[in-house]
C-alpha cells in the first residue's frame, strides 16, 4: 500500500473509464424484499451492500459507504458498515467512508483510528472530515492518512440549498468555503502522489458548478469529491466543472451517485435477483458511460 | 417526558448545586488495570464507564459521553457507548452524546434516529452537532428533539487553538461564529421550557471567556454547553462567563469537565476499586464545588 491514494484514485479512474464513485446509502424503505426485512434487521443492509458492491465493482473504482445510514440501526448497522467496507476493498475498490467526523485533540485521534485505522476501525482509503472546528482538527486525520497512503475529504463547499448559510458568509470579498481552501491547499502537499494529485480532497457540491470552477483555482493539486449528481440535480457536465483537461481527458476527481444506481426505477419491487442485478447493471452503465462522455478528450 | 429538556437540565443544576458535567472519555491507556485490558478490550470501558457513572450520578445532573473515543474500539466500542447512555440515564443523569454530527436530507434523519432516537439509536438527551453544511443539516434533530422533549447543542465557538481559522474569520464586522449564533437564536424557541431557556444548546469554549459574553448577547435564551474547563486550562469563572445572574446564582447552562474529574492524579494506578473511588469521589467534588462557588448568588 506505498501506492498514494491520489495515483490509486487516479489509476482507478483511468482503468474504469470513468470517475464515478458508487454511494453505498442504506435506505430500509426503498432496499427490495428479496434482501430481507431491512427496516428490522440489519443483515439484510448486508447482504444488499455485498450485492452492490459485487456488480459496482466492475463498473467503478470507488465507493462511498454513508455512514450515518448504517448507524441508524445502531452497533449492528455500524458493525455492517465495516463488513461492507472489507467487502468493498476485497472486490479491489477504493473505499471513501463518508463520515464527516470532526472533532479535536484525542477525539479527532479516536476518530481517525476508528475510520482509518486497521481493525475494529474501518480499514478505509479515505475519510470525510468537517474543518468547522479548525484546521488543528484535522492534523490526525492527515497524519494517518499519510503513514498509510490514504486520503482526507474536507467539506468544502456542499451541494444542499444550506451550504450558503454559513459557506457563502462573504470574508473580505470571498466566501468562507473559498478561505478554507486557500488555507487547506498548502497541506495537501504532503499528500501528493506521482500523479501531482493530492489526497487531500475537496468536497465539492455539483450543484454549484461555477463554485467548482472557483474551488479549482483554490486548490489546484486536491482531487475533488462531487456529490449532487444525479438524483440530486445536477448534470454530468456540471459534475465535471472543476476537473481539468489532461491528455487523458478531463480529470481531477470522482462523482458520487448515489439513489440513481443503487435504487434505479423498478429495482425496488424486483422479483428475482436476476432482475435486481439487470437494472443495478444498467444504471451503473448509464452513470459511468456519462461521466464519461463528459470526461472525454 | 413532557418536561422540555431545558427545565430538566437548570432542575438538574439547582438539585447538585452545580452546572458540572461530567466527561464520559474512554482513555484506555489512563484506565487502571483494575478494569481489566482496555486497550484490547472494550468490556473493560463497559466497567469503568459503568463505575464512574455510578459516582457521578451523586454529584452531577449532567453526563457527556465522548463518541469518538468510543468508536477508536470499533462496532464493540459503538455498542459500549450506548449501554453506557443506558446507565446514566438509568442512574437519572441527563445525557449528551458528544457526537458531533452533520450531514444533509436522509443521512442527517439517520444521524438524528442514531443518537436521539430510541434504540437501536442512542436515546441520548441531547446530541452535539455541527452546521457547517448549513441550518438545514439541523432540521432532523430539532424535529427529534422537540418531538421528544430533547436538546441539540450546535458547536458555536469551540475551545481549541485552531477554533479562530474558520469560527473567527471576519464576517462584515462580526466572526462566523456571530453570524451563526444570531441564525440560530430564533430557531430556539421551539426547544424553549418553561424556566425560559431553550434546548437548542451552544457549545462555547471555555477558554475565550470574552467571546462567551458576547455570545450570551446573541443567543439570550441557549444554554451553553462550555467545553475546556480544567484539563483544558480555563477556571470556573471564566466557564460560567456565558451565564446569567438569576435569583438562583448564576445559570445559564452545563460546564464539562473530563479528565480532571475521570482522571485525577493517583487513579492511574489505583490498586483497588475503594481507591479509586475515593479519588474520583474527591476529584467530583472538588469540581463541583468550584464551580457552585463561580455561581453563588
């Protein structure tokens, strides 16, 4: 694992096509009864991750396992979590726990252990972090991340109608997510690779493409973590918007989709897993072959 | 539990004569041998949570389990933290999970079902949160909390160094965490008790006690939840320079204390549970009392 997570993204990306990132979100109401009862027994989330993962596996390079969904069903939901984050790295895919921890001294230590340390922590390649508290906060994280060649996300500029409240809050000419970034982009050095991508990432909503534009220039060297895209209105065009063009077309990032390739229309009420597995395949074809062709040179 | 949460906490803090609450923050290298192997463990945290909070029910109203120290033990450690929530709350202590949530739309409900939520969720008192992602990312734990007679303690201006990089930049005049003081003070109401104060809580760093007046300005009616009292550096009456004087003393909130009071010198290597519990006994008291004195009417 000397490989840095930035060229591993990379190469993933390259190797698949396309920067989609596969959202691993346990919704109990909209997971078919073929997995079992979802709502009342967290085994069925885990058999659902494992079928996920098993057909996104050929299709993406990354996956992004939503912590808070898990959690709702308490110790057993988290203890599934994992399991679903072994899986995921066993099937050879990058995995970006989504977690938005945030916290100081020994609890942000805790903190990353418990999602980027080795077991009982999460094993995972990447974490999502909350910088609100300071960039103190982050200094385990990125420690860690470092020894083991893996990745911090910092929430930068999110892709909900409230990420203005306190994002936008103009600083002297520029809003807060665009301070934040100037003072993250220097710590990203120590998480570069060969690739002059760094593992230092940057949440960056879809939804704000022009935002995008502006974080790139911020950060010119983190690879971006896009969500928004798909069930959350965004395009693929506009997904891509901070990516920059290279002789492999454009790059600098993965877009997650969530709702869109894991609870297609229909798959709900399918009757068989063949017929689940059909309309997953399709609608992690659909989401790669557009990003795609958004990236293409 | 009809009683707003507020009501119960200033009764809480009226029946000990103290505003103390107590840090819950499993250090498995500072927990004596007497409880078995803490580092490898996690039934040896169940234990000592288990007898501090059984000395702690006497002398304080209030019980602040420290989530990330207990996720660094993974799935077990999860599970640890809600039995332990379990026992203070069986042992009538108020409870706030330190968790320092965020999130957007479903993931946020699930993190608001985990921690407020009945089991398998923690069924904690009060959550802390953290809104970075905007006012929205708030809406599922109000929604529990006001459902249910709970609190949400959104983190305002925090008590570490690299607090000032991102709460202080300067809006307009005012710092971020100004302008999201004022944002939040309205949404109080709902979470208001009959004793005035409300359940929509504000973390405040003990350790800026300037600041702390000037947030008591913005949010009249929160109460404060005031981090970094003792082992953090501030003194009782910088801790209480948020609260208001009452014919009862003055109030205004709950001050944390975690290492002094679960750590005291000597306890380390206590060699027998009468011991310990004499010195964590004193070292309750000795907190509670010095913070009763920075209160007196």
């Amino acid at each position: 694992m000397s490989v840095a997570f930035a060229d591993r993204l990379i190469e993933g990306v390259r190797r698949t096509g396309s920067p989609l990132c596969v959202g691993l979100d346990p919704f109990p109401e909209r997971m078919p009864t073929l997995f079992g009862d979802a709502a009342n027994d967290p085994a069925a989330v885990l058999k659902f991750s494992a079928a996920l993962i098993e057909i996104a596996a050929k299709h993406a390079a990354v996956i992004k396992p939503q912590l808070g969904l898990f959690e709702q069903f308490g110790e057993r939901g988290y203890a599934v979590a994992r399991l679903a984050c072994e899986q995921a790295r066993d099937a050879g895919m990058l995995v970006i726990l989504d977690a938005k921890r945030g916290d100081i001294g020994t609890t942000a230590e805790g903190y990353a252990r418990a999602t980027l340390g080795a077991r009982p922590g999460f094993d995972a390649d990447c974490v999502t972090v909350n910088a609100y508290m300071g960039l103190d906060t982050l200094a385990p994280f990125l420690a860690l991340a470092e020894r083991d060649a893996k990745a911090v996300a910092v929430l930068v500029r999110t892709s909900n109608p409230g990420a203005r409240d306190i994002q936008d809050l103009d600083v002297g000419g520029a809003p807060v997510w665009r301070r934040l970034a100037e003072m993250l982009s220097p710590m990203g050095e120590r998480l570069k690779g060969a690739s002059g991508w760094s593992g230092l990432m940057a949440v960056a909503g879809a939804t704000y493409p022009e935002e995008a534009r502006a974080l790139r220039e911020a950060m010119p060297d983190a690879l971006f973590l896009v969500p928004g895209y798909g069930a959350q209105g965004a395009s693929a065009s506009d997904a891509v918007a901070g990516f920059v063009t290279t002789r492999y077309g454009r790059e600098g990032g993965v877009v997650n989709s969530s709702r869109a390739v894991s609870y297609p229309a229909g798959a709900e009420t399918a009757k068989t897993m063949a017929e689940w597995r059909a309309l997953i395949t399709d609608a992690l074809i659909a989401a790669k072959n557009e990003l795609k062709a958004a990236c293409a040179p």
